[in-house]
C-alpha cells in the first residue's frame, strides 16, 4: 500500500485473512484498502468487522487500563 498498490495489498491481504482472525487491526486495514480503491459497501463491511472485534475484546474483559483506552479509541473512530 505504501508504494501505492492498493490492488496487491487488497490480494495479499485476502491471501491471509484466514491466519489473522478476529484481529481488528486487521480488518481496520483490510476495510481502508477496499474504500481507497472505491469498493464503499466491501469497506463498510470490513469496518463492521473490525468494531466488532474491538467490541468482543473490551468486552471479555481483562484488558489493562492502557489497552481499555486503546479500544474504547479505536471504537470511536470506527462508529
């Protein structure tokens, strides 16, 4: 993505979505790809995903008060 090719990073990023999930990093970045290359509905989707999992994680419990303001961040940026 850095050297500007939305469309490899959107296949590598396909290429290895099944070892990475549940990992809302992941699916932040893999919805940024898809709204760059103007695919709207398939980011949108993505950063559904991506919440999701953020909310899954603060609401398990056991994240440090760091990592709590991390999430409640990311959430808030992504809503």
């Amino acid at each position: 993505m850095e050297r500007g090719d939305l469309q490899g990073a959107h296949e590598l990023l396909r290429k290895h979505a099944g070892s990475v999930a549940g990992d809302a990093d992941y699916y932040a970045f893999d919805a940024a790809v898809p709204q760059r290359l103007g695919r709207h509905k398939e980011a949108v989707a993505g950063y559904r995903e991506a919440l999701d999992a953020y909310r899954r994680a603060k609401f398990a419990g056991g994240l440090s008060p760091p990592l709590l303001a991390f999430v409640d961040q990311r959430m808030k940026q992504l809503q």
